[in-house]
C-alpha cells in the first residue's frame, strides 16, 4: 500500500494485527478458505452452544393439602432450579410442602447435557468475528482493486479508441492517395488526349501544307508545261523579281499577270502555247522552239 506520510504508515501499521498482515498476504482462493472455515466454526458452535442444558437441574413439586404433588405451573412448566438456588433456598427456609419429582431424574435431579454451553457459545461469537473481519478485509481490498480496475479499464478504452481513430485516419489517407492518383491518371489522359488531338493538327495541317505544294507543284507544271529548263529558269526568276501586285498607273491587272509582257520574240509564242493549254486543259503538241 501507498503510504501519504510516514505518520499515516505508522498509524495504519498499529491498527494491524499480524493475524491480519498473514491474512492479507494470501490468495484470494486460500481467503475463501480461511473465511469458509471460519464460517463452519461459527456456525457449529452456535449449533452447539444451542442445544442441551449447561448446568445440573433440580425438578421439585409441592404437596397440597390433598396429599396430591403439583409439579407444574399454569402454564405446563416444570418447577425447577440450579443446585446452587436449591441450597441456597434450602438455608432461607424451605417450605415442608416443596419435595423433589421422583419422577424426573434421580431424585429430581437432571445432571447438565450441554456443561460447556458457554465456551461454545464464544467460539460461534468468535468464528463468526472472524469470518466478518476477513470479509472486511477483503471488501476494502476489492474496493482498492476496483479504483485501479477502472483506470486500467479507462486505459484500454482509451487505446482501443485511439487506435480506432488511427486506423480511421489511415483509410481517409488511402483514400485519398487513391483519388489523387484517379486524378493524376485522369490528369495524364487528358494530356495525352491534347497532346494526341495536337499531333493531328499539326499532320492536318502538314498534310493540308504539303498537298498545297503539291497542287502548287502541279499548277507551276502545268504553266510551264512545253517550256524548256531555260525558259522555266527565267519564268522562275521573273516570279522571283515581282514586286507586290498592285496597280500603278496604266498597268492593269491582265498586263501585270500576263506573261507575254515580261519576254520577247520567240519566246511569247512558246509561253503563250502552254497557257492556252492550261486554260483548255489541253495536251500540246509538240511545236519546235
């Protein structure tokens, strides 16, 4: 036990017995014994300590005028009283008239059944004072058991809610890492999907490029169809030179575009051949520069 103060060790040490100190040093199987044995003490004792008488009895009547012997009361109950009264009244002046019962006894006298009634009688008192202090005892140790049953109770509770918190607090963070990974992956999808859509624009617009050139290529082909590779060189390089189309002066815009304008001599009959094909969509004959 947990001592306040050595005044209270000293004080709780005078109020205890070694009977008491042995007793507490027991298990609580070995204190049902001892208070089980006290008990069936007790209880025999009392038992004993019931029955029978604990001293001699003198049975006496008294003889009336009749000569008849009375040796019973109104109330049905045998005269009668210790040796040590008989004597006693014996000394005082008995009447003539009170005789001893012949009938009960030897002579009226009942020796004791039960003599020592009153040791047994002190030891029902004591087993049953013993079996009180044990229960006692054991009343205040439970009482002190039960403050520390309840703190460790409390304890257990408490850790068994504090996991219970951890573990709730443990699925939320799994969740959450799980919708952020949902929303990482969605996230890299999306990306892929505009990077995806990106790449067709761009071949879209590679392709629309490069049929462009294509159609571009196909209509320089065919406006320099039957030229020689020096008349393409000078139409490309005239191409090259022109300035921005816009109108000056008298030009106009079938003068500006017009090529028979930009050469001279034989030249305009074998670029002007080509054009009228183009214009028809004719093949030319081969015409001899």
């Amino acid at each position: 036990m947990n001592y306040l103060s050595e005044k209270h060790k000293q004080l709780s040490e005078s109020q205890q017995s070694g009977l008491m100190l042995w007793f507490g040093q027991l298990p609580m199987d070995k204190k049902a014994v001892a208070i089980g044995l006290s008990l069936t003490v007790g209880i025999s004792s009392a038992a004993m300590a019931w029955k029978g008488e604990s001293s001699d009895r003198i049975y006496f009547c008294v003889r009336t005028p009749q000569k008849k012997l009375v040796c019973q009361d109104k109330n049905n109950r045998p005269f009668r009283m210790t040796p040590y009264y008989w004597e006693q009244w014996k000394q005082e002046g008995m009447p003539r008239q009170v005789v001893r019962d012949p009938a009960t006894g030897v002579n009226g006298l009942v020796k004791a059944t039960n003599p020592y009634k009153p040791s047994w009688a002190f030891g029902g008192f004591l087993g049953f004072a013993l079996a009180g202090w044990m229960l006692r005892h054991c009343q205040s140790e439970e009482k002190q058991r039960a403050v520390f049953e309840d703190i460790a109770q409390k304890r257990d509770a408490a850790k068994a809610e504090m996991a219970a918190r951890s573990e709730l607090l443990e699925s939320y963070r799994d969740v959450a890492i799980a919708e952020v990974q949902l929303q990482a992956d969605l996230d890299l999808i999306a990306n892929d999907r505009t990077v995806d859509i990106q790449k067709a624009e761009i071949y879209a617009q590679t392709e629309i490029e490069v049929t462009q050139m294509e159609a571009t290529d196909a209509i320089f082909e065919a406006q320099t169809a039957g030229m020689t590779e020096q008349q393409k060189a000078d139409y490309i390089k005239q191409l090259r030179e022109m300035k921005t189309p816009y109108l000056q002066g008298s030009q106009t815009l079938a003068g500006t575009i017009d090529p028979n304008d930009k050469v001279t001599g034989d030249e305009q009959s074998a670029i002007s051949l080509p054009l009228t094909n183009i214009a028809g969509l004719t093949t030319p004959s081969a015409t001899p520069l």
